[in-house]
C-alpha cells in the first residue's frame, strides 16, 4: 500500500466495530526522552526511556441499544481493547492492524450545539501492557 486517503479506517473497540461512527482517530505512539548529557559534551545526550501510547477519537453519537453510549458509558475507570488498521481489509504486511489496551478515563456524551451533528470526543492513554503491531 502507498499513499492513500483516509476512507477505509477499521476501529473496534472492546470486540465491537465502531468504524461507521468515527469521523477521525489518532492512534499515537511516543517514547520518554531522558537526558544524558555529561561533563564534556558540546551538545545535548539524549537516550530512549518508556514508551507510551494514546488512542484519540471523535464519534457521531449514538444511543441505541447497542450503541456507543451504551459501550462507553459503563467502562468509565475501566480498560478496553483497540483496534485499528488502515483498511477494512484483511490484516497483513500492508494492512497492519495496531492494538492495546487503553484505559477510559473520560467520556462526554454531550456535546454539540443546537443543529449541530450530535458528536464527542475522546482520549484513552494506555492502560498497560504494549501495543502490537500485528500483520499475520
């Protein structure tokens, strides 16, 4: 796969496709930089410390029976699963699907204007254990 455009995202979180009900995610990784400069250098050391991650999405919202509110609500303080890949394909080398297990720690069912499209936002850091990047 090279370029491509954002039609095809799949996102399943905790075993439930949600991909027809986000209209962006932001699926980042990022490692803790610890300083190291010692007497002598002339410039900045820098080594690698832990890594961390976040999952950032922004829904249409629904409250049917099985519907995102019904999903999230209840997982307020609680882990779950993320999935996300490039496309709704099978996963492989060119589709890779990238997983973990975020905590929720926030959920705002409400946030629109009058006339708006009923959507919200959220932001899950991870809860523990890494993120896989899986292609088989």
């Amino acid at each position: 796969m090279a370029k491509f455009v954002a039609l095809d995202y799949d996102i399943e979180l905790g075993g439930t496709d949600f991909t027809s009900s986000i209209a962006a995610v932001t699926f980042e990784l990022s490692a803790a930089e610890q300083e190291t400069t010692a007497f002598g250098d002339t410039f900045v050391q820098r080594i690698s410390g832990l890594k961390d991650a976040s999952v950032s999405l922004d829904f249409h919202q629904d409250f049917g029976a099985a519907g995102i509110d019904s999903v999230l609500f209840p997982l307020i303080g609680d882990t779950i699963t993320v999935k996300v890949r490039p496309n709704s394909g099978a996963v492989s080398a060119t589709n890779p699907s990238y997983e973990g297990t975020f905590l929720v720690t926030e959920y705002s069912p409400f946030g629109s204007s009058v006339g708006d499209l009923a959507t919200f936002s959220i932001s899950f850091p991870l809860a523990s254990g890494t993120i896989e990047r899986v292609v088989t």
